[in-house]
C-alpha cells in the first residue's frame, strides 16, 4: 500500500470520528453550546471559562476543522501523484465539495437553531439533509482510498442489472440512515423511562412526527438487512473473482451486528454510548455497500 492511500484511509478514519462525536453533541443536548454563532464560538474563537456542553461542542468544530484541512491535504496529494488512478483523484475532489457542504449544514444548524431542544419539524429536514451529505462525504473518501489502494475503477459498460440492484442499495440505506438520524434525534428530545412508556409514546396518534416516526425504524431496518444481504450475495454469484463474494459476506456480517445492537439500544433505552456504537456500525454499512458496488461494477460477469 503507497503512502498516499494510506493517508487516504486515514482520513476517512478522522472523519468517522468528528462523525461520531457531532452525534455525541446531539445526544448529550451540546449543539447550542457555543451560542447561534458560526465560525465564532459564542463570539471568540476560543471560549473563555467554557462550560460541559461548550466544551463538547467546541471540541467538535475544532475536529471538523482539523477534518477539512486533512480533506485539502488529500486533494492537493492527489493532484500531484501521476500514477493515482483517475477514479481516486476524481473521488478525492468530489470529498473535497461534499466536506464543504457538510461544514454548510453544520453551521446552517447552529445559525437556525436547530440544534439542543428545537423539536421543530424544519429540524427533522436539516437532520435528513445532513445525514445525506455525510454518508456522501464518507462514500467519497472511501472511494478515494480504495482506488488509491489498487481496486479498479467500474467498468464500461457496465451491467444493467447489477447496477440498477447497487442503486437500489444504496438508496435504501439511505433512506434507512435518515430514518435512524431522525429516530436517535427523536430518543433525545423525547426519552423513555421505560420500554412499555416508549411504545406508548410512539403508538400516541397526538405524539409528535418524530415519535410516531420512530416506531417504523426497527421494522425498516430489518427488512433492509435481510433484503441487502440476500441482493449482495445474489450479484456476487453472478461475478468473476473471489472480492466481491467476499465483501457480500462481510456486508452480511454487519449487518446481522447492526440489526442486533438496534435491539439492544432499543431494550435499553437508547443510552447514549450505544446510540454511538449503533451509528458506527452504521457508517460501517454504508461503507462496506460503497465498496460492494464498485467492486461489483469493475467485476467481470461469469460465463455461461
């Protein structure tokens, strides 16, 4: 593996955290810690005698910060190794818009409020807006890295069929990854004190959009597990090459961990440390689907 592609994956890992820990700062109630500021935090650029929620979020503009510059870094790099692979420098600069828009959102969060207690409608769409920019940012980086690690690039043309199946995909998880974003901010702004309490929340024909939201998510999940698992395995029969039935198979994996973490958050009550746990597995999904679908793409049909 070259320097540069491990620098790639890198940077795909820094992410994951600033990833991670901008879900800790909406679970623990943190986003209005610097005020309805952005750049600035509550109007310095660094908080004087901050308080706990100050702090955390602080710590995750600092991140996200650190995250743009490595984004920048990879995409100068990238421009300056003439054997990279095309697909990796064009997936490098496509990291580059998608981390720009992400750092949009952000601060359109904070500059509407829409962040800590706004249980407003209009935050269920910002909150869906940014968990789409982020699964595209982390489509973009992983791509990076694969590329530059030596996978091929899809081929042309490629299979009708197994492209329209990845798309599918995706999409689905896409989708999946909104409702969960929408499902985690609704275990926030409206916490159970038990599991019949929460079933009664959710099933209140007067509760609020995201609790009556919420109660549809484990049934999608579910059907989205079983239904992407058997849709990787079923495109990988049908190519050449050991990778992408390999990569079925951990897809698979993660995904039956996924189902039963979900589970487990939702017996628990959605402690904050496994909503973590439940939305790195989550990431770990979309990025193992990515990488199924290119590989899938760039794979040779079998004969006969």
């Amino acid at each position: 593996m070259t320097r540069f592609a491990r620098y790639a994956w890198t940077v795909l890992g820094i992410n994951l955290f600033v990833i991670l820990w901008g879900a800790f700062v909406r679970a623990s109630v943190s986003g209005a810690g610097c005020g309805a500021h952005w750049p600035l935090c509550n109007g310095v650029v660094i908080p004087q005698a901050p308080k706990l929620a100050t702090i955390i979020e602080f710590t995750h503009r600092a991140s996200s910060g650190v995250a743009l510059l490595a984004v920048v870094v990879l995409v100068i790099w990238a421009q300056r190794v003439p054997a990279l692979p095309r697909a990796a420098k064009n997936a490098a600069i496509a990291s580059l818009a998608f981390i720009c828009s992400e750092a949009a959102v952000g601060a359109g969060l904070v500059l509407f409020k829409m962040v800590a207690r706004n249980e407003s409608i209009a935050r269920g769409w910002w909150i869906s807006a940014h968990l789409t920019n982020t699964f595209l940012l982390l489509a973009a980086l992983a791509l990076t890295a694969w590329y530059s690690s030596g996978a091929p690039a899809p081929r042309r043309p490629v299979s009708r069929p197994v492209f329209a199946a990845c798309i599918a995909m995706l999409a689905a998880a896409l989708l999946l990854g909104v409702s969960g974003a929408i499902t985690a901010l609704g275990d926030t702004l409206f916490p159970a004190v038990s599991l019949r309490d929460g079933m009664t929340q959710d099933l209140n024909n007067s509760a609020h959009l995201f609790l009556r939201l919420r109660v549809w998510h484990p049934v999608f999940a579910v059907l989205f597990a079983v239904s992407a698992a058997a849709t990787a395995r079923a495109i990988a029969s049908r190519l050449e090459g050991d990778l992408s039935a390999t990569l079925a198979s951990a897809v698979a994996a993660i995904l039956a961990v996924q189902v039963a973490v979900g589970a487990a958050n939702l017996l628990l009550l959605a402690p904050v440390w496994l909503q973590i746990v439940h939305l790195l597995i989550a990431d770990a999904v979309w990025i193992g689907l990515v990488l199924f679908s290119a590989t899938a793409l760039s794979s040779e049909r079998r004969r006969g």
